[in-house]
C-alpha cells in the first residue's frame, strides 16, 4: 500500500541517489526502508523534507533472551 506522501519521499530518495526502497511494517505505521550508495546525500535529502531516521543494524542471529528485557 502505498499514497502520495509515500511515494513523494520515495520519490525524493531515489532522486538523491537511494536504488530502491520497501515500505516495512504494519498496523497503520511503519517504515520507508531505502538502499543508497550515497547515504548521507539520502539523510540531508530526507531531512529536508521532514522525513526522520531510524538507524538500525542487521543481526545474523536473530532474536534472543535479552532483546527483550
């Protein structure tokens, strides 16, 4: 699912140099997931028009006992 305002911010990282994005997430919130070579052309682009970010980090052993304390 997508609208306007979703497809504006994609709009606006791909033109700051993002190669592809994916909306993550449910419930009537989430994410704008974007993959760029430039990441800090992307940030600047992103936060000139209100859009904040999230950072994260991938882990190969997924969820464990302490994630969740």
């Amino acid at each position: 699912m997508t609208d306007d305002h979703i497809d504006d911010l994609y709009a606006q990282a791909r033109r700051s140099g993002a190669i592809g994005g994916k909306l993550v997430g449910a419930g009537g919130s989430g994410f704008l997931l974007v993959y760029t070579r430039r990441p800090e052309d992307t940030r600047r682009a992103m936060a000139k028009v209100g859009a904040s970010e999230l950072v994260f980090d991938f882990d190969s052993q997924g969820a464990r006992g302490q994630d969740f304390l």
